[in-house]
C-alpha cells in the first residue's frame, strides 16, 4: 500500500538528485513565460529528470510540475507536483534563497512535502500527522501571539493576466501590515517562506495566489509543525484554495482578518 511514510524515501532520493543538478550546473538558457516571468534550462533539466525518476518509480502515481505541465490519468487519487526551482528569478541572480519543492497530493489535499535549499544545506520534510523535520530536527512554530511580535513573510508581487487585481490587493495587504507587523519580508520563493515558518525563522506568511507546485510541498510542512494553513474565507487549505495564508494558530485570526480587511479596501467595500 502507497502510504506518506513509505513514499518518503522516493521522494528524498528525488529532491536529492534535483538539488545536485541545481547545485552544479549555471543557467545558459532563458525562456520567457509571459508577462515579466522565466524559467532556465535547469528548470527543465530538472522537471524532466524527476518526471522520469517518479515514473520508474511509482508508475502509479500521476506527475504535475511547473514547466511542463500534467501527466494525468483521471481514475487515480495520487499526485506529485513539483517545482523544479522555486525562485527562479532569484536563482539566475545567483541569490541563493531558492529551492526544490516536491510534494505528494491526495483528493486535493497534500500528504508529504520535502524542500530543499540547494544553497543553504538545508533540507525540510513533513508527512501527514508525521511531524515536520529539517534534516533530522523536528520543527515547532513558534509562539508569536500577535501581529506586533510577528515577522511576516509576503508572496511576490504577480505577473501575468490577472496581475493588476492581485497586485492592488498585494499593495492593501503590505499597507495594512506596514503598520501592524513586527517586519515584512518578501523573499521571492514560496517554498522558503513556508518551510522558515515551520522552522520559527517567520511568524506568518501570505501568498495571493496557489499554483499547487509551489505551496503544496510548504503547506505540509507548516501544518506537521503545527501552523494553521488556510484560505481567506478560513477553511483548510487544499489545491482549490484561492489564497494560502500560514500561521500559528494563535496568531492566525489576526493575520486572517488583517487580509480580509484588506481585501474589502480592494473592493470598495469599506
């Protein structure tokens, strides 16, 4: 039977081989993606590796990853997604905050997540109800109790069609935080704000949006750590949420009616 735990070896040996791929190799190709956005040669090279690695591996299993898209077949309820490289822009840069983010989906909902920071030795795993861990360490959430004490991880600003709408609402957010949170950071990769939340390195994080290779493998790992994982209208996160909003559970209310609100100024609603 395919389980979380007896999955995670598979998906460690794949991240293992993504982030040496990332590690040693330098970008000599960039392919626009539309609006203000690209992925390298890497990107692929990695996406395509791993698409093939997890097929010899769980022929079972269906694949979804950002460059290449879905190799689906309808009659299963198991999914890997991938990012290949989170943060790509970064990463072209040579700015080392970028990461390999690998996650099991079940119906919708994420079961096992594995991140790494092919930069910044580190790497970070979770399985459902099996705790979340960096390397060999379990990791806890830490105890921010409001938005006053909190350091506050925001989404990048976004690109393509819908981008205008998002981005008045990504303003009103970083507006209303401005002058409530402790700090804002914007760090350019989903997969590191989610996975430094688990770590206690971040109190909350946002993100305005929910591509399923970036978030899924972060929402787990923040959840075993103990974070409340949830959309705008506070229901649990899941591959339909409209946004991801990550904190612990004392803080989450606060962060939660702080978007709120700001997404009524958007609107004209107050």
């Amino acid at each position: 039977m395919l389980t979380p735990t007896s999955l995670l070896p598979v998906a460690l040996e794949a991240v293992e081989i993504a982030s040496e791929l990332v590690r040693t190799s330098r970008p000599a190709a960039h392919m626009a993606k539309g609006d203000r956005d690209l992925a390298t040669d890497v990107d692929f090279a990695v996406e395509r590796r791993l698409r093939q690695f997890l097929a010899d591996r769980t022929p079972t299993i269906d694949f979804l990853g950002e460059e290449e898209g879905a190799t689906v077949d309808e009659s299963r309820d198991l999914l890997w997604t991938l990012d290949p490289i989170d943060g790509t822009v970064n990463y072209s840069a040579d700015i080392p905050l970028c990461a390999v983010s690998l996650a099991l989906v079940h119906d919708a909902r994420p079961i096992l997540g594995v991140i790494d920071l092919p930069f910044l030795n580190a790497r970070y795993w979770a399985t459902d109800r099996g705790g979340a861990f960096l390397n060999d360490r379990r990791l806890q959430v830490a105890g921010a109790r409001s938005l006053g004490e909190a350091i506050v991880a925001l989404g990048d600003f976004a690109v393509g069609p819908a981008a205008e709408r998002q981005n008045r609402l990504q303003v009103s957010v970083a507006d209303q935080l401005a002058t409530r949170a402790l700090r804002v950071r914007m760090l350019g990769s989903a997969a590191i704000d989610l996975a430094w939340l688990a770590e206690a390195k971040l109190h909350a994080s946002i993100t305005l949006c929910n591509p399923p290779w970036d978030m899924a493998a972060g929402v787990v790992i923040a959840r075993e750590a103990g974070a409340s994982v949830l959309d705008i209208d506070g229901s649990d996160y899941s591959m339909d949420s409209r946004f991801v909003i990550a904190a612990p559970p004392l803080l989450a209310t606060e962060i939660l009616d702080t978007v709120r609100e700001a997404d009524r100024l958007v609107e004209g609603r107050a």
